[in-house]
C-alpha cells in the first residue's frame, strides 16, 4: 500500500487556479471602491431593539 500512496500525485495546483489572479489583478482598482460601500451595510446589522431603547431612554 505504500507504493500506491503518493502524496504528491493528491496535492496538486488547479489549473483555474492559477489563471483567477491574472484575471483579477487588473480588476484590483475597482475593488477598493466596492468595499466602503460594503462597510455600510455592516452598521445595518444592529438590530431594531438596540437602536430603540436608547431613544426611549433619553425620552
């Protein structure tokens, strides 16, 4: 069995692999003006009872 079992013959590259950082290295620009938009949203994510009660608080 351990002729058969080749490590190197598992671990190999993809082909697609190597071809997606080509392909997005001139598109790396336009990604840096996606992500502060992207951000925003993330501030979205509090929740409605969080935003409420300080309000009703100070109230």
């Amino acid at each position: 069995m351990s002729s058969n079992a080749t490590p190197t013959a598992e671990v190999r590259p993809f082909p697609n692999a190597k071809v997606a950082p080509a392909t997005e290295s001139p598109n790396t620009p336009t990604e840096p003006a996606i992500s502060p938009p992207a951000e925003a949203p993330a501030k979205k994510k509090r929740s409605a009872r969080s935003f409420l009660l300080p309000i009703i608080a100070l109230g």
